[in-house]
C-alpha cells in the first residue's frame, strides 16, 4: 500500500519479475533505474538526494526459478549465461514528488525502462496504489457509473446494448436505418465499431448527421435518449471537434479507442467532455497476453480511470477471444474496486454474448452495474431485433431472481427462442 508514515508521500507498484540475478537484487535494480539511481555509484546521488527522490523496495517474495528465459536478453549471454532464472514478485514505492500529478511521468516510472533492464527477462505490473490525496489531483471519470445511468435513463439493471454491425463499409443512411430498428426495439446502449470512426464513403459528420434524428424520434417515444457511443478516436484537436459535434446535436456519449489515442489524448478530452467517454481497449491483448511480460488489467484499468474514462471493456465469459471466464470477471471486478476514491468504471461485457451469460455474471459479480452487449445476441434474434434485446432483459431478471433460465422462459417466448436457436449453434 501507499505509504504516508514514511517523512515522504510515496505511491506504490507491484511486479512480477523473472531474472538472471536473485530477486532482492533485481528489486534494487529497478528501484535505482526508475529513480535516482544508474548502473554504478554517482557522486552526486548523496543520502540527502536518495531521502528525496530514490524509490524503496518494500517487499520481495521468491517464487519458483525456471530453467530458460521468458524473454532474450544479449546482456545476460555478455555476461555469462545464466543456469537458472530467479522469480518473485516485488513492491517497490516510489516519492509522490518525482511525478506530482503528470500521468505520463506516472507510467514512465511504473512502466519505463525497466521493461528494457538486461538483467531483467521476465516484468509485468501488476498493480499500482496511490494516496488519495494523490489520485484526487488527476482528472478521474466524470460520470461513471452513476453519471453513466443518468445520461441514459436506466437504473436498476444492466445496460443492454449492441455494437453496429457489420463493422464498416455501411452508409450513413444505412446506419442510420438499423439505429432506428434497434431504438425500435427499446434498446439502452449502441456503439460504433472500433474500426469506424472516420471513412471516405461514412464519414464522422455525415454519420452524426444521419443518426441524431432518429434518437430523438425514438427519445420522444421512450422518455429517454438511447445511449449512443460515436467513435470520435482521431488526433486531439479532432475529438475535441466530434465531441463538441455530438454534444450540439444532443448526443450522450462518446468513444475513444484508447490504447491509440493515448493518456494525453484522453487526458486532454476528459477535461474538455461534457459526455461519458466509452473506452475501447482493441490491442489490449498486445500489453498482457504473455503471463510473463506487459500489464495487468488492475494496473492497467487504474491508469484509464485516473486518466478519466468512464466505460472500459472487458471482454465476455464464453466469448470468441483467447480470455479465460474468469480473468474476465476479475477485469470486472476491478473497474468495480474502490480505488484511492477514483469512481468505479462501468465494466463492459461484449464478444459472443446473449442471454445464457446473464445468471453466471450475476452469481459471480453480484451486481447490474455494467453493460452487456450482445451483436448476433441481438440483432441476430431468430423473432427480430425486439426479440433479441427482450431476451436478454429476460435472462438478467431470471439471474437476479436466481431463477434457472430455462423454467424463466417458459412464460418468456423471445428468451425460449433464444435458448432453443443459440444453444444449437
């Protein structure tokens, strides 16, 4: 944990570490590189200085060694090869004062060269903590879960939602007629793909355009504006553009892919939104598909918040990705964890999902804040797009209810139809 008893304030990190050098030693490595401190003794890095600004290993815990190296290192064959590879995990605290409230200094001090160090060929964060006085001075999700809710006008369950399908290649007008069937069928949430955001044959403004008039046909009808989360990702001065686009035009949501957008972009839109920003992380799988190397989602997902998004996905149970059910869960329950007084991330279910997930979320979440999105779910109904948005409804009522789907659905055709077309596929 953060440390205020020490004379200093410090935020902490947690690693995963694999090395040709014994863990405490590894662990010091990392704390002078990430600090002040280098390969070999400076004349000006006096106690006074090390009291200031050098980073302090506050635990090491030895695991199992393994025989060959997660990761190639040339700096371990110069030296000598090593016969084994140490493992452990480690926390390290860092001074509050080396990076202030600057999340780009956070992450190059969590996350920076130590990924690079020879001695190092094994590293994954793998969580951070931070003194809520320090996580107050950075920008943190505006709405969140709460402010999510009232822009959309659901409460007491999960949003339900879809992604616009296919991907891309649709025409304005195109879009704009399955928006319309989806408000037809009540829907809370729709999103745009994360590869449309700006095509020749689509673009951004031309989509805004065709799109808006039927959310507020269909608000009118339902007393609420169906969430829409446009894709604004481009340059900062773009998204700056879009979201104050959506916003004239009386939309309630934006997205950003933020892996590619980056902390600064997102940084920059957070302090400027007057709009939920909905975070997709595509790529994510880059940063934490090696056990041995890259991010966890605690960490990771602590970052996006302090940075101020409000949504972030985590993909779904029984999905069509690589992720176990339950590294899935844990992601959720992480957006959900108290952190540092930072409001709670709305986790977003999506990928292969319909309404057989619903009662294994619930008993394993206990909880309707998140939104679950379903695209053949849905849209791929075999009664239609009404059908398919009931059936999920359905399948969160029996999970909450803690009542088995299939006895909920006798009463229930859309979510009968459902379990009979989706369970024989």
């Amino acid at each position: 944990m953060p440390n205020s008893s020490h004379s200093r304030a410090e935020f902490t990190a947690r690693y995963l570490v694999e090395s040709s050098v014994p863990i405490a030693k590894a662990a010091e490595v990392i704390a002078g590189e990430q600090s002040s401190g280098t390969f070999l003794a400076l004349p000006g890095e006096t106690d006074a200085l090390k009291e200031r600004a050098r980073a302090r290993v506050i635990k090491v815990e030895s695991l199992p060694p393994a025989l060959d190296a997660s990761l190639h290192s040339a700096f371990v064959e110069r030296k000598e090869p090593a016969e084994i590879f140490y493992r452990g995990e480690i926390e390290i605290a860092f001074p509050v004062d080396n990076v202030g409230a600057n999340l780009q200094q956070l992450l190059a001090t969590v996350a920076g060269n130590l990924f690079e160090l020879g001695e190092i060929t094994g590293l994954r964060l793998l969580d951070i903590q931070l003194l809520e006085h320090h996580a107050k001075r950075f920008a943190g999700p505006r709405f969140g879960i709460e402010g999510t809710r009232h822009a959309a006008g659901v409460y007491g369950r999960p949003l339900i939602g879809t992604i616009i399908k296919p991907s891309i290649g649709l025409l304005p007008d195109q879009t704009a007629q399955i928006v319309d069937d989806l408000c037809a069928a009540n829907i809370d949430f729709i999103k745009d793909d994360e590869l449309l955001a700006d095509p020749a044959y689509a673009s951004f403004d031309a989509r805004l355009a065709a799109v808006m008039p039927v959310l507020h046909r269909h608000a009118d009808r339902m007393g609420r504006m169906p969430m829409y989360a446009i894709n604004i990702s481009g340059t900062i001065d773009e998204m700056l553009r879009r979201h104050d686009q959506v916003l004239e035009a009386g939309g309630n949501c934006v997205m950003v892919n933020v892996n590619w957008v980056g902390f600064s972009g997102v940084e920059h839109l957070r302090r400027h939104t007057q709009l939920p920003i909905h975070g997709h992380r595509n790529g994510w799988g880059a940063l934490t598909r090696c056990p041995q190397l890259g991010f966890s989602f605690d960490a990771y997902q602590k970052l996006w918040r302090l940075a101020g998004i409000d949504h972030l996905h985590v993909n779904g149970i029984r999905s069509k990705f690589w992720e176990p059910d339950a590294s899935v869960l844990d992601s959720a329950r992480a957006c959900l964890t108290p952190f540092a007084g930072v409001q709670p991330l709305m986790p977003v279910f999506s990928s292969g999902q319909w309404a057989s997930q619903a009662p294994d979320m619930f008993a394993a979440l206990q909880t309707v804040d998140l939104m679950h999105l379903a695209g053949g779910g849905i849209i791929g109904h075999p009664q239609g797009i009404a059908a398919g948005v009931s059936s999920m409804r359905e399948a969160w009522e029996a999970a909450v209810e803690g009542i088995d789907l299939d006895t909920y659905a006798r009463t229930r055709p859309a979510l009968r139809a459902a379990l009979s077309h989706f369970n024989a596929i």
